[in-house]
C-alpha cells in the first residue's frame, strides 16, 4: 500500500512542481499592425490565432498645441472618419480575448510634451477618444480600447511622459483597466521612456532588441544581449518583460535573429526569468511575409 506518510508531502511537491511549470511554461506573441496596407486586415490579423495583444500603430502627432491625429499608413483616412470602420474589427479582436492597444509616438517626428498640464490634456484626449471616455470624435469609431502603448522614440518633453502614464492610470479607478505597456529601446536606461517607465506602472514592456548593436542578439557574442536582459528584468518594475525582435531582416536596420536561432538559442535563456512575458515582432507586415511567429508559436 505505501508509506501513507510521505503520500502528501509528495502529493503536495508534485502540485507544486506542476504549478511551477505551468507558470513558466510559455508566454504571448505581440505584433504591430498599422504601418503597412500589405499586412492585411486587423480582423485577419486576430484571426490567424498568433497573437495575444495587438498593438495599433500609431497616434504620431500630439502634445505642444498639435492636434493629435492617427496615421495608419494607408489603411483609412483619420480626416473623413474613415477609421472609424475599424471599431468593427477592434471589437473582434476582443471577442477573440486579444487585448488591442493604442501605440503613441513611433520613429517620425511629429510629437513632444512641453509640460505636466500638455501630458494631463493629451491623456485625457486619449481617454475619451479611444479608451473608455466619451467624445464625439472618436477616430477608431464607439469601441474601447484596451490600453496605450508608449514607443517614444523622438525627443521632446521626456520629464512629462511619466505624467501622462499617470493621468492615464487615474483612469483605470473604478472601471475598466487600461492597460500601459512600453517599447523601449535596449540600451538602459531609455533614453526618452526612463521616466515613465520610473513610475512603475507599466503592466508589459517589450525591449527593442534591434536596432542597437551593444545589446542585440548575435549567436557568436551573446552576453552583450543576456546581460542587457539581465538588467531590464532586474530593474524594471513591471508584470511582465517581452523580448522586442524584427519579424524580417527587412524589418529592421539590424538585429534581425532567424527564427530557429531564437528558438535554439535566445528564448531558453530569457525564460529563465519570472518576468518573462513573451515576444514582441515589429511587425504585422513582416511577420506575414517570413511566418516568423507560425515558427515560433509552441517555443514561445
């Protein structure tokens, strides 16, 4: 029959054990959409079953007097409404349970914050026009998003940005969670997210690794990278960090990483950590043409 004594204490180890994998045994795939008519449609996008969180991309003007406006590279015109069609595909996306996100910023100038009062009103302006506020005018039409992503990548108002996750986190009290997640560059800290990032109310981060030669991948020096994830996910404050990569060589300037390379090389290491989330692909278009996260979809 056993030794009925040891029965729970090994029954316990096990469920624990079990536990325990469960919690690391995977984590989400995130894409950018929104730069590029050939990636398809954000309903075929969720519809492919590859992604957890989309992130929409972008709001590229705002802050300093400027009236914020999407761009959405071709796919419909912000000036005659015409993204308000969108909301059809948001709401499906949600259905599906993917968190669909607003990114703000991205690489063209066209955007800055001159104070805390400027920060205040650009996220109040984010939260009635594409959150759960109340305009008019909202671009993306009557749905809700899920939250805002932060990909600052131009200079202007840095000091103010951690206001702006703040107004937008006030707004999470009492009603439906906005999420604030963040796509900084690698070398640490950021440069123009620092700030933000500081408040510690940052639920995902994906770290661009590309783009930055002293911190990206590359198979025959791989410490330059494991060190700099060392130091995201050690000082950091948030739920979860996501291992940013280009989906192409053509994606990015550099730092593209072949899929097998990723699987083999890269996520055996960054899953070692608790804060491991996933990874991130800059973007949609890319991902579409190479099927990089098809390869990837089991590793993750």
């Amino acid at each position: 029959m056993g030794n009925k004594t040891l029965q729970v204490p090994i029954l316990f180890l096990l469920s624990f054990l079990a536990l325990v994998c469960r919690t690391n045994a995977g984590g989400d795939t995130v894409v950018y959409w929104g730069q590029n008519e050939e990636e398809g449609s954000l309903t075929e996008t969720c519809n492919s079953g590859l992604y957890k969180i989309v992130n929409i991309a972008f709001l590229s003007r705002f802050g300093n007097g400027r009236e914020p406006q999407i761009n959405l590279a071709g796919h419909c015109d912000p000036a005659s409404n015409g993204c308000k069609v969108l909301s059809k595909d948001i709401k499906n996306c949600q259905k599906r349970g993917i968190k669909v996100i607003l990114s703000i910023g991205g690489g063209e100038v066209g955007y800055s914050l001159s104070s805390a009062g400027d920060a205040t009103n650009v996220a109040d302006f984010i939260w009635n026009n594409f959150l759960g506020g109340k305009s008019r005018t909202r671009p993306l039409g009557d749905a809700v998003l899920d939250g805002v992503d932060f990909d600052i990548e131009v200079g202007g108002g840095e000091a103010f940005y951690g206001v702006l996750a703040r107004r937008l986190s006030q707004h999470s009290r009492g009603g439906r969670k906005v999420y604030l997640t963040a796509a900084p560059q690698c070398p640490f800290p950021d440069e123009h997210q620092n700030g933000a990032l500081s408040t510690g109310l940052f639920d995902f981060v994906w770290v661009q690794f590309y783009n930055n030669d002293p911190c990206q991948f590359e198979s025959g020096s791989p410490s330059k990278f494991q060190n700099s994830w060392k130091q995201w996910v050690s000082s950091i404050k948030a739920r979860k960090i996501y291992l940013g990569l280009p989906a192409s060589p053509s994606a990015a300037g550099s730092g593209f990483v072949p899929a097998q390379t990723v699987i083999r090389e890269v996520l055996p290491f960054v899953k070692r950590s608790r804060k491991y989330g996933g990874v991130m692909l800059w973007d949609r278009s890319a991902d579409k043409q190479t099927g990089f996260s098809r390869t990837i979809k089991g590793s993750v």
